[in-house]
C-alpha cells in the first residue's frame, strides 16, 4: 500500500496494519512514484483493476476521466458524490419546473460580456442562501453578481448571516434557519395574489398553476412572519420587487439543496416569477 498526499507530498511507508510511518519527498519524487505503480498495477492486473474516484470537486471532473481514459480504464466513477443530496435535486427542480437546467445570466457566457448588445443586466438579483464572493461555487463568481450591481442591479439576500452581500442588499431577508421553503411560498403568495405574474406567459407555458395558486393561499404574509421571523413588510417588498423587475435571476445555495424540509421549496422559487424575462441559478439562491 501507498499513498501519496497531496499538499506536502509526504510518502507512506508503512502498511496499513502497521504504524503510518511518513516520509516528506520531493514533487518529481511524488509524480514518479505514482506513474511507477500504476505501470506496475496495470501490467499485472490490467487497467480495468484501478478505479479512478472522486469527490464533489467540480474542477477534477474532466482531467481526471482524460486521466482514467489514457490509462486504459474506463472506471470513472463519483463514488460518494455529495450531489446525490444537493445538485442533483436541484437538477431535478429545475427540469421539473421549467424544463431544463438554466444558470443566472450575469454576462459570464459571451465573448463580449457586457458589451454584448443583446445582454441586459438583471434589474433584479435574489441570492438565497449563498455567498458567492468568498465562495464561488459550482464555477459560479461572485464578481458576475457584482458587475450587475455597477450595472444596476439590486440585490436581495435571503441569508440567516450578515454576508458581504447582505451588507449590500436593498432588502436582507433574515430569516430562521430551515424556513426557505415557508419564504418562497409566502412570496408566491403575494405575487399571484396581486397578479404580478406574465399572466400570457402562464396561460401559453405553464401547468398546474391553478394547484401552485391554491397552495399558497395557506401561506400569507403574516404566517409566513411568523415561521420565518422576517417581517411581513420586508417579504412583501422583496417579493414586489422581484416580480416587477424584468429581467430578474435568482442564485441559490446548499440550503435549499441539501434540507429535507426545503425540498419543495425548490419548486415555488422558479416558478414565483413565471416570466420569460426571468432567468434561474442553479447554483445557488
């Protein structure tokens, strides 16, 4: 048995019912030793004996099957992926609710960015439950978010934490931890109610509305106060918001992914603008 960590490059030598005993190598040592006993490995057992794994690690994921397949395996497997309970129920949401997998637009796909004629800044950014500038998950850059903002944009932060964000949001929705999935219902609540919604776009595109609008009637402003402890006035005006600015995305994080409980809450927030003039994260709101 080997290992090699990564980092320090420190070699064990010790097997693994015996005391680890580690010894700091050199990086040319660390690359050597490893293609030696791969060469090794796959002339004796052949190239289908060696799996090559990996974790939640968006950036590994291409390299790492150029590496597998150069080899001769094809055993490429995300074995113990955390997105079993994250990103794939979101994926799931999202295909679910509009039908495919869709990423806030902030400019970041065009080769001109913003000065891209046809790109429009969102007048409008939610960001739920994420803190993009420390962070940048999934490949998501907090600065997209804010270049909109120099462009214009306002920010709403649904966040339990003061983040950079939040400190700069012309609304922070500071609510319980847990309680997204009451939030997003409440503000669906008051923009069907008031008819905030492209009533065209929901007659010509959508389904089961009518189920979505029944719904959320359990869920008013002042209930929502309570389970959540925002106040009513401030979910109120984050919702207007919202729906009155066009064009608007929405960015959301591992709470809403990863919370039993906040799993319907994945489908109400796509669906609270029902706009073609809005645009979803899939990262994180």
């Amino acid at each position: 048995m080997f290992i090699i960590r990564t980092g320090s490059s420190i070699l064990e030598t010790g097997r693994r019912e015996r005391r680890r005993q580690w010894t700091r190598i050199s990086w040319d040592e660390a690359l050597d030793t490893i293609e030696r006993r791969l060469k090794e490995i796959r002339d004796k057992f052949g190239a289908e004996s060696v799996l090559f794994c990996q974790g939640t690690g968006r950036d590994v994921g291409g390299p790492i099957s150029f590496l597998a397949y150069a080899y001769g395996s094809p055993n490429w497997v995300q074995l113990g992926l955390a997105a079993q309970s994250c990103y794939t129920p979101r994926l799931a949401a999202m295909f679910a609710t509009h039908g495919d997998y869709a990423v806030m637009d902030a400019g970041q796909f065009d080769a001109k960015r913003y000065d891209n004629p046809e790109w429009k800044a969102p007048k409008c950014v939610i960001v739920w439950a994420n803190n993009p500038v420390p962070t940048c998950p999934d490949a998501f850059h907090g600065h997209w978010v804010v270049e909109c903002m120099k462009r214009g944009a306002k920010v709403i932060t649904v966040d339990s934490r003061t983040t950079w964000f939040a400190s700069r949001s012309e609304i922070h929705l500071q609510i319980r931890p847990g309680t997204d999935g009451a939030l997003a219902m409440g503000m669906a609540h008051v923009i069907i109610n008031e008819k905030l919604y492209d009533k065209e776009f929901v007659e010509t595109w959508t389904y089961g509305f009518k189920e979505l609008k029944d719904r959320v009637q359990e869920f008013t402003p002042e209930r929502v106060s309570s389970i959540t402890w925002a106040p009513k006035e401030v979910i109120i005006k984050a919702a207007r918001l919202y729906a009155n600015s066009k064009p608007a995305a929405i960015h959301w994080g591992l709470p809403i992914d990863m919370a039993p409980r906040e799993q319907p809450c994945r489908r109400p927030l796509p669906t609270s603008g029902v706009s073609p003039g809005t645009s979803i994260s899939r990262e994180e709101m």
